[in-house]
C-alpha cells in the first residue's frame, strides 16, 4: 500500500484539523486582503502624507470606479471557465462611436450616449458569446481574434485621429466629471451596478446557474442548465459593462482614440485575481473583486507619489500578483485535500 495513504482515523482526523486552518483562511481571505490594503495605505502615508488626504482619496475611487465595473463582468465570465480578452477593443470602440456622435449632435442627451455605447459593448460580447456557446470556439482564441477586429474597426471609423475635449459638448464630458449628491458620477455608476449584480449573482436562479456552470459543466447540463446561454449572457453582460466603461473612460478623459485602452484587459483580469477568483472558474466573491480593484487603484496612485520609477511599478504590480495567485493556489489545495479527507472520516 502506498506510504502516502493515511489508515489510522485519528492520524486522519489530525490532518483534516490542521488542513481546515487553510478552510478558514480561504473562506476570509478578503479579511487578508483588507488588512494588506490597510496596513500599504499606512506605511504609504508615512511616506506621503497627502496620500491619505479627503482629495486624493476621491481621485483613487474615481481611477477606481471604471476598471472595478469591468471586473465585475470579468468575474463573470472568469466563474464560466472563460476568459475575455476583447474588452479594451471594445472599450475602444464603443468610446470611439460615442465621442463621433457626440461631437456632430451636441445637443444629444448624455444619458443616450451611454444607452448607444453599451448596446455597442452588448453587440461586441454577443459576439464573442456566440463564437463560444454556439460554435464551441476555445474563450481565449475567439476573444483574441475580435480583439484584434474591433481595434482595427477602430482605426478604421476613426481614420486614425483624435477626438479632443474642444470637440466635445460640457454635458457629454461632466458624465465622468460632474457629481450627484456631492458624489462622483462614475462612483454613483459603479454603487448601482454592484448593488444590482450583488441581487443577480447571490438571490436569483441565474446567479445559481452561473456558478454551476463553471463549478461543474456536466453537472449542470444533467441538471437541466442551458450552457450556452449562460455563456451568451455573461460574455454580452461583459461587453455591455466594456461599451459603458468606453463612454465612461472618453468622457473621462475627454480624447477618443484608437488604442484607448489597450491591454487594459489585463489589468482588469489582474484585479479579478487578486480578489480571489478562481481562473478555473466556478469560484469568486463581489467582496473580493472589489477590493482587488481597490488595491490596484492604490498601486496605481501611490507608486508615482513614492516617486517609484515608471519602469518598476509594472514590476511591482505584477510580483505582487504573483504571490497573490500563489497563495491562492496553495490555500485551495489544502482546503480541496481538507474536504476529500472530511469524506474518508
């Protein structure tokens, strides 16, 4: 019998107790990643004091607001099994569509603007979910693909220009600018949409289905779960989130152009990971990705203050990833090793 085999029960019941240590810092890892955040703000304030000033707190939560959007989607479609890849050509071109409109009806309410971006971002994720659910495309290989079509779409209708804020009407630009309640615009966005996925992913059907889909596909199937329009939704769910977030970043920074927001996807994916989702899909709390994107936001803003060079702050972010996939991966096996053994006992 091989040696790895435990026989005695309470030599067993010893190694589930210490294994279930792991359980536990699995299931509140966002504690963790909540006193990290704390413990970085502080040694960061002690280096800059303006950091932690009412000012910089809000720029950090207005950077934060778009890339915390797209990662809630991301999430989505991480939970599926799969991957978008797409999301900052789509960002792109929904931006790019908006600010043409924009620019030749000035008079066009703001809130249309946004219908029209993200019903482009829709349009753009529907496609994906078709290459995926429909024709069985691997996720990563047809998002690339239409990565690689709707930036040069973008090119295209943009004929390689800019457009500018002096282009562009005050009411299309105070979308990201102006403020209600006292409160930031696009953190005013992004509360809404959380609170509403918050009720989609936790207390409904659909929610359900999702994690079922990506927790165990054959399972679901058997259950009766239509895979691929679960899939359909969640990639079209992202692409809306990404046309939004395109409207929201052009007027933003009022300029459209046509690399906006390249690679971005990987930022956002980073932020995902960071926040506990599980890349093999079927694992993954709001919780979490919210303050991933909060900790990347605070990388993002502190590192320039701390006078970090441009050079080692992408280094930076990317070791500390790392570790962060790392950790998650140890922790998930031992609590994986931990339930097996709970069904010897």
């Amino acid at each position: 019998m091989p040696e790895n085999v435990i026989e005695n029960p309470t030599q067993l019941q010893s190694q589930v107790e210490k294994t279930s240590k792991l359980s536990n810092i699995y299931k509140f890892r966002e504690l963790g990643l909540l006193g990290f955040i704390i413990i970085l703000s502080l040694a960061v304030q002690l280096r800059n004091p303006s950091f932690l000033s009412g000012e910089n707190i809000n720029d950090m939560m207005t950077n934060t607001a778009i890339l915390s959007i797209l990662a809630l989607g991301m999430m989505l479609v991480l939970i599926t099994r799969g991957i978008d890849l797409s999301i900052g050509s789509t960002i792109a071109i929904s931006g790019m569509v908006a600010a043409q409109v924009v620019s030749t009806y000035q008079d066009l309410n703001p809130v249309l603007i946004i219908l029209l971006g993200t019903l482009i971002g829709m349009f753009c994720g529907a496609i994906n979910g078709v290459l995926i659910a429909k024709i069985g495309l691997l996720p990563i290989i047809a998002t690339l693909a239409m990565m690689n079509i709707f930036r040069g779409i973008t090119f295209k209708i943009s004929g390689g220009e800019w457009i500018s804020s002096y282009q562009m009407p005050k009411s299309f630009v105070s979308i990201a600018t102006g403020t209600t309640l006292g409160i930031n615009n696009l953190i005013v966005i992004a509360v809404i949409i959380y609170l509403l996925f918050f009720y989609l992913i936790n207390h409904t059907r659909t929610g359900r289905q999702i994690y079922a889909v990506g927790s165990n596909p054959d399972s679901a199937k058997i259950s009766g779960i239509k895979e691929d329009r679960i899939l359909m939704l969640v990639y079209t769910i992202m692409g809306g989130f990404a046309g939004l977030s395109g409207v929201l970043w052009v007027s933003k920074f009022a300029s459209a152009q046509g690399d906006t927001a390249s690679g971005y996807e990987l930022t956002v994916i980073a932020a995902c990971i960071l926040g506990g989702v599980s890349i093999a899909g079927g694992s993954g709390k709001i919780s979490g990705i919210i303050l991933g994107s909060i900790l990347l936001g605070i990388l993002n803003n502190a590192l320039p203050l701390l006078n970090v060079s441009p050079f080692w702050q992408t280094g930076i972010q990317g070791l500390i990833i790392l570790v962060a996939v790392i950790i998650n991966t140890l922790v998930k096996r031992g609590v994986d090793r931990n339930n097996l053994m709970r069904r010897k006992i």
